[in-house]
C-alpha cells in the first residue's frame, strides 16, 4: 500500500460519521424549536452551514483521538470513552468559536440535545461496523501459497488485524505430508498443483505468495492462469505484508529491492522539491522559535549547571557524520561511564529536561540542522556512530536507513514505541524502510500531523 493511497474503509467511516453528526445537529434544531420553525433556522439562519461547521469540528476531534485507527474499535469501553472524550473537545472548540463568532451559534438548548444525539447515534453507528468487519462472512478471501515461516509470518499479522478486512482460508504448500495441518490457525488446505481448483471451490479473492524457497517450486504457469484470467488478485507477499502493516518485513526484504528501487528522475525532482519545502518551513520555524528559544535557556540555566545546548555527533545521509544541536535535557556528567541507550523515563533528565522532552521543545535547535542541510523534517531518526555500528552488525540492511536524510521525526516515531534496546531498533528499522520506499510530502504531512497529535495528546508512539 502506498499511503497516499486513501484508505477505503476510512473514507467509508468519514463519511458515514461526517452524515451521522450533520444529521445529529439538524435533529436537534426539530427537537429544540419545533417542525414548523425549523426550516427557518436552517435556511434563513444558515443553520446548514453552522451543522457542517459542527460536523468539521467533531471528525478533527475523531482523528485526534485516533478514532480512525481501527486498532482502537477492538476495545468497545475505549471506544466509548474516546468517543466520549472527543465529543467533548469539539463542543468545547465549537463554544469557543460561537463566543469569537457569535454568527456561528447554533442555540444553546439545540447544543445540548445535539451532544448526546451525536454520542448515541456514534456508539450504535461504531458497534454495528466492528460486528460487520469482524464477522467471518465478509472480507476478502485470502488463500497463501506457502507454508514456511514467511507464510505464517504474513498471516499471523492478518489474523491479528480482524478489522483490517482480510479472511486467511488457508495455505497451500509443496510437501502432501502437510495437508490438513494446522500452521498458526488455518491449515493447509491444497497443494500448488492443484491451485485453480482451490481458487474455484474456496471462493478465493486474493492470492498472497508468500514462498522462501521459490526455484522449481513457484507454480508460475498456474498464477499466470489465473492471473491472465482475471478470476482472482495474485501479490507478492513482501508486498502484501508491506500494505497490511505499514512496515518492511526484514524476513522477506531481498537485496533486489534495493537494487531496483533505485530514484528515477522525476523521483529525483520530488525529492528538491520535499527538501525545499522543509527547508522553508525550518527556516520560519526557526524564526517565530526565538521567544521560546530564549525562555527555555534560561530556564534550563536557572534548572542546572551546565551549557543550554548539547553538542552530539549523528549519523547522516550515506553515513555522513554531522554534529546535531539540542537543548540539553540531561546532566552534564550523564554519560561519564560511556554512551548509554536512553530511555523514555531516563533518570539522568533535569527537572527542566522532563518537561522540555515531553513536549518536544528540546528538539527545536534541529531546525538548525535543517537550515543546514543535515536532516529533514521527516525521515528515520539519526544514532549515534557507537550505536550505528553496533547495530549494522547486528542487524540486515540497517545501514540502508541512512539512504535519505534524517529526520526530526518519522514514521518509526509514531508507529512504534520508545525503545532503548536491539530488538527495538530492529522493529524501527522495518519501519524506517517502509519510508524510505513510499516517502512523500503527502506522507510527511501525515507524520507531521500523527506527532502534533502524540505530544498534543500523548497517544501513539514517542
């Protein structure tokens, strides 16, 4: 999935939420003043326009509270108690907005009734969508072509995602020995062989090929049958695991994709254009910072002794070391004993590091950085020399985060959370590819928004 790409189902919530509220806010004018003065208050009163007005406010409180994330619809007393709680933030935004524009007020008893209409159409509209997406009878029908480890790999993350709209029927493999055994939860129902007429007796929507082993055991004449068909959607595995999980799947990732995911030219003109446009927004950044610049170093001078900036040497674009500036949030005697992970709740912060690192303000001092052409707004965030090699050696292909620029933030950042360990910067690192693959403004803008909202609201990754 490219992520640009808008997703269907969420467009199909937006909206069904967008009607569902708008229809809440004109329900309650009937309700308030009556059927026979009603058509007055909505058309000479411009009572319409106030609803849609209304209706842009709730969907933006929706999305903050990461209502469109159907991780979120598992948990039913959650999502009534986000529901709740956005709901309110947008009928506090709305109160705000009547006393600076008068104009806009819709009355004060039809915003009370409208706030519990709105609630109690949203809960029932909510349940009645996790019961359809959950439901066994609907969602495409997945049938995997293999049955090692990349196959279960590809359907554990589909079955933890019921939501997503995949149903696994079943696999299909090479050896008959497997036949009927259970892999992870569904078996293995066929051999390759025997592949059309699995497609035909299942009802198979899609085929996901998920083989490690593929040389003299990839039915290729079957799949193109089928393909050529048209009678079912055929996908590489690395492919589908990409657009179910947002990530790269290091298991599966094969260095063609390196080679071949090579920047063409017009690629190439994205990427002047994107780092134009950041480094125009760092730069005006920069400048309407200084007020907080300012108060922040005295602060952090008043907290602890020590400089206001920290001084550290990162990793940049193809390996190119850079010196990056921050406000310095710890202890000048921090690392004493050698480079140490940090951690989300680092004991070696200052009374004044706490609260600068929860809301990110230790971090404006990289607008410089990006003046300077050594990061970006967006892209995977940049390690130390130490860790780097550390990790290279540990890890496959992590050297190929450093292929762009690095970032202030990025899709590891709000995808995953805070992590201080190997396993942690492997997970980040799938990540990170799936970026460096899809990046682009659009994507950047979608990053910039989900970290506003983390440190705005503290949900999500850090």
């Amino acid at each position: 999935m490219r992520v640009s790409r808008l997703n269907k189902r969420t467009v199909f919530l937006l909206l069904g939420e967008a009607i569902l509220v708008f229809c809440a806010v004109v329900g309650a004018v009937y309700l308030r003043i009556g059927v026979q003065d009603a058509p007055h208050e909505l058309i000479e009163r411009h009572g319409y326009l106030k609803a849609a007005f209304a209706t842009f406010f709730c969907l933006t409180a929706f999305y903050l509270f990461d209502l469109y994330d159907f991780i979120v619809m598992h948990d039913r007393r959650e999502l009534v108690l986000r529901l709740i709680q956005a709901l309110g933030l947008a009928w506090i935004a709305l109160a705000f907005s009547f006393y600076a524009y008068p104009r806009l007020m819709l009355g004060r008893g039809i915003t009370l009734i409208a706030l519990p209409l709105a609630l109690a159409l949203m809960v029932s509209w909510r349940i009645c969508i996790h019961w359809f997406l959950r439901h066994p009878s609907f969602g495409e029908r997945i049938l995997v072509v293999g049955s090692g480890k990349l196959a279960v790999e590809v359907a554990r993350e589909v079955l933890s995602r019921p939501d997503a709209g995949y149903r696994i029927v079943g696999f299909v493999g090479t050896d008959s020995e497997q036949l009927g055994k259970s892999l992870i939860n569904p078996r293995v129902i066929g051999l390759t062989e025997d592949l059309d007429e699995i497609v035909k007796r299942e009802d198979i929507d899609r085929i996901v090929v998920a083989m490690g082993e593929r040389r003299g055991q990839l039915p290729t004449d079957k799949l193109l049958q089928l393909s050529l068909a048209g009678q079912v959607s055929i996908e590489e595995g690395a492919t589908f695991y990409e657009r179910v999980t947002g990530r790269v799947s290091l298991n599966m990732i094969r260095p063609s994709w390196l080679i071949f995911t090579g920047r063409g030219r017009q690629v190439r003109l994205a990427a002047v254009t994107r780092s134009a446009v950041h480094w125009l927004v760092a730069f005006v950044g920069l400048f309407l910072s200084l007020p907080i610049v300012a108060v922040t170093a005295i602060l952090i001078k008043l907290d602890s002794r020590g400089p206001v900036f920290y001084k550290q040497e990162r990793v940049g674009k193809n390996g190119r070391p850079f010196v990056l500036t921050k406000f310095r949030s710890m202890r000048v005697d921090a690392e004493k004993a050698g480079p140490v992970w940090a951690s989300k709740t680092d004991d070696r912060t200052t009374r004044v590091g706490r609260i600068i690192r929860k809301i990110r303000i230790d971090e404006i001092p990289q607008f410089w950085n990006i003046v300077r052409g050594e990061m970006s707004f967006v892209g995977p965030r940049p390690e130390r020399p130490h860790f780097v090699a550390q990790l290279a050696q540990e890890i496959p292909y992590y050297e190929q985060r450093h292929l762009i620029a690095p970032g202030l933030t990025g899709w590891a950042q709000i995808k995953y959370p805070y992590g201080a360990s190997i396993e942690d910067a492997r997970q980040k690192l799938q990540y990170d590819l799936f970026y460096i693959k899809n990046y682009s403004l659009l994507l950047d803008a979608i990053i910039l928004f989900e970290t506003i909202k983390i440190i705005l609201f503290g949900r999500g990754a850090q």
